[in-house]
C-alpha cells in the first residue's frame, strides 16, 4: 500500500484502508469531485468513509471500538 499502513486515524477513529485511488479519477471536466462515482466505488468496496491525504483518497472501513464484556 505504498506509504500507508493498513490502519489509518483520523480524529481519534481508527479505519481500515480497504483501498487507495488518485483523487483525480473522479473529477469531474470543472475538476469538482463527482460524489455520486465516489459514493459507487465506495459501496462497491464495503467502504464507510473517505479520507483524502496527498492527492490519494482513502478507502475505508471504520473500525469499531472494543466492548469489553465481564
């Protein structure tokens, strides 16, 4: 995966990174980020967030937090 580790924080929420695109691939021609492509990949994936680091966007799975049962 290059420079990232599987694991990503971002606002103390851990996500798996189930994929890394160029931004670029869904502009659209007034260079504007086509939400709905976006959203498609995104739900092709089993993603549930994006983040957008160096020109890439991250395609992730937020990671939930442990519940610890007594």
């Amino acid at each position: 995966m290059g420079l990232y580790s599987n694991i990503v924080y971002n606002n103390n929420i851990a996500y798996k990174i189930l994929d890394i695109v160029n931004v670029h691939s869904f502009l659209n021609s007034d260079n504007s980020i086509n939400q709905k492509v976006l959203g498609l990949y995104v739900h092709e994936k089993n993603g549930d967030h994006v983040l957008q680091r160096n020109g890439k966007f991250l395609i992730c799975e937020t990671i939930e937090e442990a519940i610890i049962i007594k």
